[in-house]
C-alpha cells in the first residue's frame, strides 16, 4: 500500500506540526504522482456546465462562487506544499494569497453543508480548512469500496468520512460496487460509517463503495482533522461551563434555594470576580464536577444573522443557552374557532296556539269554521285542524313547530273554512321574529282590510279590528358543531413568540416536562373563543443591531442535560422552576394570540365594509348533502307524524280511517302512527318514532285508509328530500294521490312532519353530553 499522507504546516500558527495532508487523483491502494504535478492538469468544470455536466442538475443546487474559488484554493495550497517540502522559503505574496482564498472558501464553504459548519467557528474553520485533506478524482475512479476494486483504505481506529465538494458520486451498499446504488450531489457527508461531531450526527450517508461519476473534488474528514479543528477547545469548556452556571434558567439546578429573608443573587449585576466567589460559595461538589463533564459534551453553534438552528434531529431533544448574540423562537400559530365556547344557536320555535277571541266574519246564519295558519319566511308553515261551526271564539289549543333559519318575519293567519270555495280570510297578523327574542307569551290583536273599494292590505288607514289570537312561543337551542357550521380557521407562519438573550435558554421546559409544555403554551387561549395549534417550532439567530457579530449558542442533548441534573441533585427543585417558566412564557403567548385576534377581526371587518355587508345578517349555511349523507351515516332520527289536512278519498257515507308510514327510501325501517277511527280528513296523530338513516337521498311518506275486512287503500303520499332534511325538518308536506287520472280535489292535501337529528360522532365531543345539553337547553 502507497503512502498516502503528505505534510501541509499550519500557515498561521503551527508552521512546525504537520496536520494535514492533500492528494490528487488518489484512491485507496493507487499509484499517483505528487500533488504539485498533478495540480498543473486541467480542472474540472462543475457538474452541470459544459459537455460533461449533467443537463437535468437544477441550476439552483450549484454552488458557482464555491465552484470559482475551490480550484484557485487548492492550486496555490499544493504550490505552497511543494515549496515547503524543497526546503525553500514561501514568498509573502504567495503566503498572502492563500490566506485571502482560505477565507473565500470559508465563507462559501458554510453554504455547503450548514449543519456542518454551524459547529465550527472562524478560526475552527480556518485550522479545519488547513487540517483537511482533499482527494481530486476523476470520473470513474472509487473512492472506496472493496479489495477487488483496488479501493479499500487501511484499517484504522480514526473516525473517516468523506465530504463531496465538487462533482457527483454513486454510492453502493455491496462493497463490490453492484446491485442498488444511491447518486449524492455536493455537499453531502458519506463513509463507510457515521460521522459524528460530539453527540451529534449531520446527516450522513453510510455506504459500502463509492464511485466518482464525473471529476469529484472530496474532502477528508477524520479525527486528525477535527482534533486540529478543535485544539483550543479547552480554553472553551470554560466559558462553557460560566455560561451555564450564570444561566437564570437553569439556577434551580447549579444553585442552593436562596435563604429568603436575604436578597435574591443577581449574576447580571456582579463582576466576573464577583460571580466566581459566589459561585464556588453556593455551589456543591456534584454540581461543580457536573459543570465540567458536561461542558466537555456540549456544542457550540456559530450563526449568521437570520440562520437557523439547525439539527439531525429534533430541537426538541435538546437544551440551547444563548452565550453570545440572542436568538428568536419561532413557530407556525394556527387559531380555529371553538364552536362549543359560542352560544348556542336557535334552531326551532314551538308555538302553542291556545285560542281566538271575537274573530271577524261571524254571522247569525253561518257560524265560523275557523282554522290558523303559522307562517315563518316564505315556504315554513303549519296549520290547524278546522274547528267546525265554533263561531268567533274557537279554542285551537294545538302546538307546533317551524324550523329557524335567520327568517325576520312570522305570520299569524285565522281563516274561515269553506268547502265549496275558497276560504274567507278572518285576520291576520305579522311580526318581526326579534320581538319573539325570549320567547312570548299572550295575545295578539289580529286585523283585516276593510270591506271599502280601494283599500290596501299595507295601509294601516284600511286595516280593521278582527279579533285576538292567545299564542306562546319558546325556543329550542342547540349547540354549534362542526358539521353544522365549519369552524374559522387562520395560519400565521414563522411567528415570533420569544426572544432569548445572552445566558437565556430554550428546550429544558420541552425535555423536563415533555408535551405538558407545549400544551401549557397553547392553553393561553383558553379565555378566547378560540384553540391554538403550535407547530413547526424554529429557532433562528436575531439581528444584532449596530453589529455584524455572530450569534453564538450552546446545544446540549438531551441524554446530557438530564444527565446533568441527576447529578445536581436538584431534580424536583428544576421541576417546578420549569413549570413557572412554562406559566410565564404562556403570558407572552397570550399576548401574541390577542394581537393575532384583533388583526384577524380587524381585516374581516375592513373586508365586509369593503363588500357592503357591514349592516346585513350572516346567511346560515346549510350543510352540504352530500357530506351530511357520509357525516350522518348510522345516526338515529326521531320523526315526528304530527297531522294531516284535506286528506282525499273520503266518501259522504264512510268517513276516512286514517295512519299515515313514514321510512326512508330503500329502507326496511319505518314509523307507523296508530289508526284514527272516523277521523274524517284532518286527522291529528301527535306520534313519534325513530330511524337509523344509511344515507338515503329521500324520505317517503303515505298515508293511508284502513279496511277492516279488506285491504287498506292508499289515500295519498309525499316525498321530502335530503336537500330538505339534512339541517333538520319541520313544516307541512304537499301530498298527492296514488296513480294517473284521479280528480283533483278543491284543497291541497298536506301533511305536517318534524325531523330531529342526534348529534353524530364526528361533530366532536361527547354526543351523550351534547344531547343532554340540547335537552337542557330545550326544557
């Protein structure tokens, strides 16, 4: 096996150790010429230019200013290398040079593998660059793999991995270099094992062979060179150390309870001097020997402004102290609507007509057969049965029900029944629904136009007095639910919730009490008709104003900084200082979500005034149908037969024997009313029933005329469909006779009908609890 190492001094600092080494065209178990020869040989261009690149590469992966300068770096490194080694002295201009194109490279470098180079520093960067070896491979050439491939490096107990600078390799899990392959482009760290800094991996690729595609410039990353990275690293443990002991959030841990009849310690207002003495005062043995392991494990992050904190794995699992510099946190806030918390919403009006009194029409000769009509909107009605020959006091004493919808008006209409004409109008009344707010409970006084040419119905000068109608009104409510009436929602992303500064920390709340935390924080809203959803946390390195300074951070896992407190022996004490940190920084988000709130509301008003709607009602929105035919799939609906009018079929000497059937279409199931003996053709059932709705798109009705010693005749039927039924049903049904020629009869046959749903197990919450609570409600 050839040698493959070739000294390279520490231009800077270390001329007389030897720390690195630089190939050309090497590979494991290869013959090469020396570096300096081999760097006067044409350079390869970049993936993607030119006759070799690769047309597909999208342009944006190319790092172009790295591209430029890297060929520039390592011709004048070698050059330099090869003075060194004839035992010449290197010109000042050529030693200058180097240096100005190290810092090129350290600059670009960092964009090519953040997470990487978080973790170093300017002058850890500059030893790294200086420290690392390059391999320049041409196409085709392994850059490991097995024996048979003539690419197999030394066993050695160093950590080696490889660091793709230019150019494009094929990786193999067969360390013969066949079967499935993975291609990786610039910037990726790969090996035969995991590369890890510390406690921390960086998203490498572990490979058995791996095999140049085209001119491959690669880095060499191993232990030498991290060590050479690293070697003022000791003097760092220190500040490591001083950061965490002087951190407010962590004193639970490294501090004694404070006796609480003296002043509390306060480090920002001491001296260095001062806060060692009190320190090495306060502090016990585990927690001094605890400092000084765990500064040994723990990394430092070095970030520009507006970089991110980046990690192999979720921030979550560690602890960041701010040492240098302050830090943003921030976090995609989600706000949707609780429905539960708005108040429950009216969905119907039951009215109880009692009676008439002094109704209009009445005569000596002809007695009123008077009958009422409610009507709520345009189509929700209900109606009476008639009251035959009652004159002008007739006692209704019959309950309803109408379906609310946001109507604004109500009518009350008494009318006189006529079988052979069209019935006479005894008065009517019409009221606005917000004067039925509470509920009602009274009289009304009813009127009619006057018997005079020219009068109006609308002209209160030709209205007359017609008598008074006693009515009650209450209302059923029901609480909003998400099939009723979707729930607003709003994203604000990359919100900023906290500012760390300098010895100020993030994640021990997250690791000492887990999702606790992040629940905790998003209970700030608990007061607001709205929940609160916290994803997608980030943290990221704020401005320093007046500076170009760096931000500096220390990341700790989170095996070690538990670690760490199990030694303090302080655990309980950190417990609850993380719960009050929790309950402060809940404040702060409070703050947020109320000024989120009043934006929100501030630009949906600023759009209703811009529309013109600022002064008109809210439309109800139905529920789509054919999302309530899978929402309410399996759900139980009460139907309630209320009563019939006009019923056709009856003959002058066999009065109708009516029951009326009611099932959806397709369905075995069904609710079938009791038998009225000679209930004539405006019989009232008042009966109720249950169904198990399958998604039907229809419920069927008829109606019909037992037969005591032959079949029962079907007198009429009717058909409500789900466009009607899905948002609850009440008012009258049109019916029509069965078969094709039948005479139509003077008065339209209906007949009245009231659908309640259960609420369904997808609206969310206990459907047990909901329905109580309607029922509570409702009583």
């Amino acid at each position: 096996m050839n040698a493959r190492t070739i000294s390279l001094p520490d231009l800077a600092a270390e001329r007389k150790r030897n720390t690195a080494l630089s190939l050309s065209e090497g590979f494991a178990g290869a013959k090469h010429t020396g570096a300096l020869a081999a760097s006067i040989q044409p350079f390869a261009q970049k993936p993607g230019k030119g006759s070799g690149g690769d047309a597909r590469r999208d342009p944006a992966d190319d790092y172009k200013a790295l591209g430029m300068v890297l060929p520039l770096y390592y011709r004048c490194r070698q050059l330099v290398l090869g003075i060194e080694k004839s035992g010449n002295r290197v010109p000042a201009r050529t030693m200058s040079e180097l240096k100005t194109l190290e810092k090129s490279v350290a600059t670009e470098i960092r964009k090519l593998h953040p997470l990487l180079f978080q973790r170093f520093d300017d002058f850890q960067l500059d030893r790294f660059l200086r420290a690392m070896p390059f391999l320049r491979l041409s196409s085709g050439r392994w850059v490991f793999g097995s024996e048979n491939l003539n690419a197999a490096w030394p066993k050695t107990e160093q950590k080696r991995s490889f660091l793709l600078m230019s150019g494009r390799v094929s990786l193999f899990a067969d360390s013969n270099g066949i079967g499935e392959n993975m291609e990786i482009s610039v910037g990726a760290v790969f090996g035969e094992r995991h590369f890890q800094l510390g406690d921390e991996t960086v998203g490498d690729v572990v490979a058995a062979a791996a095999h140049c595609l085209e001119p491959c410039i690669v880095g060499i990353l191993s232990s030498d060179v991290l060590e050479a990275s690293y070697a003022d690293r000791a003097f760092g443990n220190k500040r490591i150390a001083q950061t965490i002991r002087w951190a407010p959030a962590l004193a639970r841990a490294t501090l004694p309870d404070g006796d609480p009849n003296k002043p509390k310690v306060d480090f920002d207002t001491m001296s260095y001097d001062e806060k060692n003495e009190t320190f090495n005062k306060l502090a016990s043995g585990p927690v001094k020997t605890g400092l000084v392991d765990f500064s040994k494990v723990s990394t430092l992050l070095h970030l520009q402004e507006g970089e991110e904190v980046l990690s192999d794995i979720s921030l979550d699992e560690s602890v960041l102290v701010v040492q240098h510099g302050s830090l943003e946190v921030k976090a995609d806030v989600t706000l949707t609507e609780r429905l539960d918390a708005k108040p429950p919403k009216k969905v119907r009006m039951r009215i109880h007509l009692e009676k008439a009194e002094k109704l209009a029409g009445d005569s000596i000769f002809d007695k009123l057969d008077p009958y009422c009509i409610v009507k709520l909107g345009e189509f929700k009605r209900f109606q009476t049965t008639v009251q035959w020959n009652v004159g002008p006091n007739p006692t209704f004493d019959h309950d309803g029900v109408l379906v609310y919808s946001g109507e604004e008006e109500i009518e009350f209409t008494v009318m006189d029944y006529d079988k052979f004409s069209a019935d006479d109008l005894c008065g009517s009344l019409t009221m606005k629904v917000d004067d039925l707010y509470d509920g009602f409970r009274g009289k009304i006084e009813l009127q009619r136009p006057k018997r005079s040419l020219g009068g109006a119905k609308d002209d209160d000068h030709m209205m007359e007095p017609a008598g008074k109608l006693f009515i009650s009104v209450r209302w059923d409510y029901e609480k909003v639910n998400a099939l009723m009436k979707p729930p607003k929602q709003r994203t604000w992303e990359d919100q900023v919730l906290f500012n760390l500064n300098k010895t100020e920390a993030w994640g021990h709340e997250k690791i000492m009490l887990g999702n606790i935390f992040t629940r905790t924080l998003e209970q700030a809203t608990s007061q607001m008709p709205y929940d609160m959803k916290l994803t997608n946390f980030r943290v990221i390195a704020a401005s320093q104003k007046g500076t170009r300074e760096k931000v500096t951070v220390l990341k700790t896992a989170k095996k070690r900084f538990l670690d760490f407190i199990r030694r303090s022996g302080r655990e309980k004490q950190f417990m609850q200082a993380c719960r009050q940190q929790s309950l402060d920084k809940q404040s702060t988000v409070k703050q947020i979500a109320r000024r989120l709130l009043e934006k929100w509301e501030s630009e949906e008003q600023t759009e209703l005034m811009r529309k013109g709607l600022m002064d008109k009602k809210p439309v109800e929105e139905a529920i789509d149908p054919s999302r309530f035919r899978v929402a309410y799939r399996g759900t139980k609906a009460t139907i309630y037969i209320r009563n019939a009018l006009n019923l056709p079929g009856e003959g002058w000497f066999d009065k109708l024997d009516p029951y009326a059937i009611v099932r959806f279409r397709g369905g075995k199931q069904e609710v079938k009313t009791s038998v009225l003996q000679d209930a004539g053709t405006d019989p009232e059932w008042n009966n109720e029933g249950t169904l198990v709705y399958n998604g039907e798109v229809a419920l069927e009705v008829s109606v019909w005329d037992y037969d005591t010693y032959s079949a029962d005749d079907l007198i009429a039927t009717g058909i409500i469909q789900v466009e009607q039924f899905c948002n609850g049903f009440e008012g009258m049904v049109p019916l029509s006779a069965p078969g094709k020629g039948k005479k139509k009869t003077v008065k339209q046959a209906l007949i009245t009908i009231g659908i309640l749903w259960d609420i369904p197990d997808q609206a969310g919450g206990s459907k047990k609890a909901l329905q109580d609570q309607r029922l509570t409600l409702q009583n």
